[in-house]
C-alpha cells in the first residue's frame, strides 16, 4: 500500500522582497487545483537559517534561491507534503496523482534532471531525502560561480537519484520507490508556440525566479518572453547565456556556460 503524502504544498520565500504578480497567480492556482491542501510558506519565521552551515553560508552570501534549496528538502523530509516553485501554476487537480504516486517528482525537459521546483511529494523521513540533505551537510557552500553552477538544486537532487540508477532522459521512470513523471506532465514548454498542455499535463512553470539572484530573475524574464515564439528549449538556452554574461562579463560567463554544460552531458557517477 501506498503511504499517503500529506495534504501541505510548501513554498521558499527568503528576503524582503513582495510577491509577484506570476507568485501571486500560481498560489491561486494551488488553491483551485489542490482543494484541502493546506499552503506553508517557509521563511526565517519557519527555518532557522542559523541551524545548518549550507543555509547559514548562502543567506549571509544573499543566494536566497540556494537557501530555499535547502530548505524545501527539509521541510518534506521533516513533515511530508508537496514543494513546488512559485513559479509553477497549476492546470490540473494533483489530488489523484498525489495519491497515485508517493514519493514523486519531475522530469526538466531542456536539462534531463529532476527539477524539485516543478514538483517533489513524500511522506516524511523518506530515506532519499535524507541523502540529500546529507549531500548538502557535507557541502561547503560558496558564492563562486562556478560551484554556484555545479551545486545547483537540479543537480544535488539528480546526482543522488543516479547513485540509484536514474538516467538523465526525459520518460517516466521508476527509482527505487520514486515515480518521476516525464516533462509533459509538469514542464510542458518546448517546440514553437510556447505551452504544449497535454492530457497529462498537471502544471506549467513560468521561471519567473522574481526573488531569486539578478542572474536568474534575467533568465526568467528572456525565458517568458522568448518561449510562446521559439519554444522553451532554445529560450532558455538563449536566457542562460544573455544572463551569465551580462551578470558574469564574457569570459567568466562563457567558463560558467561551459560547465554547465558538462554538467549536463556528464555520465552518472555515485557520488558517495
């Protein structure tokens, strides 16, 4: 039998910035798709950002995203329940597949990860989560570009799913007891014309990182712009590299794209 994941949606918001209008949108969203469901935001109040050296390093660096990286695995980990970005906005009723499906998260169509930002449901203390946290207890954290791209929250989840045999393609696929769902169900973007909603489709991602780093809220911003004329993949590419160079100056821009993309392309390693 199924262990049930708790009707709570978290949601990371660190700073003193105001919601968006998309944040704002997307929380309406939650309330008419996820009926019952109780909506937690996690902040200073919730987390002691002082109880962890990651979450310590990166608020007093100002990467409040890689705080929230952090803190929406322990917040699932610790209580159970569903953590999505305020940037996703539901299309569908998640109850059924909440349901259906524990634990679960989805598949980045572009990067072949498993992004935590479109969906990720548990009960509490499952023991994945715990090797992700773990991942990230025995991490430096530092604000150098380069590791900034290397520990990305894609890619601390998705190296730890591969240590249990994930493969970076985007189907559905089983790991261990995880379900992750293929890209259409949760990242719909791709081809020309912007969202592709399919039958399977549960939410769309609009990359508005409105409170995360100048460097991300670029990216978001090209990326909703670009996309309904040439499709998410090539807007995001097209993102990615505007906003790395005009943040990061054409060399150290370009050092950083470059390894991204071996990120990308790497083979799955285990990591412990």
């Amino acid at each position: 039998m199924v262990e049930r994941t708790p009707k709570t949606i978290y949601y990371c918001w660190f700073g003193d910035g105001e919601l968006s209008a998309t944040a704002q949108k997307c929380l309406l969203s939650w309330e008419r798709y996820a009926p019952g469901y109780c909506i937690t935001r996690c902040d200073e109040r919730l987390f002691d950002i002082e109880s962890t050296p990651w979450t310590k390093a990166a608020y007093a660096a100002g990467k409040y995203a890689y705080v929230a990286d952090y803190v929406r695995f322990w917040a699932v980990y610790n209580f159970g329940g569903v953590y999505m970005d305020l940037g996703s906005e539901l299309v569908r009723d998640i109850t059924s597949l909440c349901e259906t499906f524990s634990p679960f998260s989805a598949i980045e169509e572009l990067s072949k990860t498993v992004n935590t930002g479109l969906i990720v449901a548990a009960p509490r203390h499952n023991p994945l989560l715990a090797e992700v946290l773990d991942a990230y207890d025995s991490t430096q954290f530092s604000d150098d570009p380069g590791f900034l791209n290397d520990h990305t929250v894609n890619q601390m989840f998705t190296r730890v799913l591969e240590a249990h045999g994930f493969v970076r393609e985007n189907r559905g696929q089983n790991v261990g007891e995880w379900t992750l769902l293929p890209s259409s169900a949760f990242n719909p973007v791709y081809g020309f014309g912007g969202y592709h909603i399919k039958n399977d489709t549960y939410s769309v991602h609009h990359y508005s990182a409105s409170w995360a780093e100048p460097k991300f809220r670029t990216k978001g911003k090209i990326v909703r712009l670009l996309s309904p004329f040439i499709g998410r993949r090539a807007a995001q590419i097209v993102g990615r590299t505007i906003a790395e160079i005009k943040h990061n100056g054409l060399i150290s821009g370009t050092d950083n794209l470059i390894k991204l993309t071996k990120n990308n392309v790497k083979q799955p390693t285990n990591r412990r």
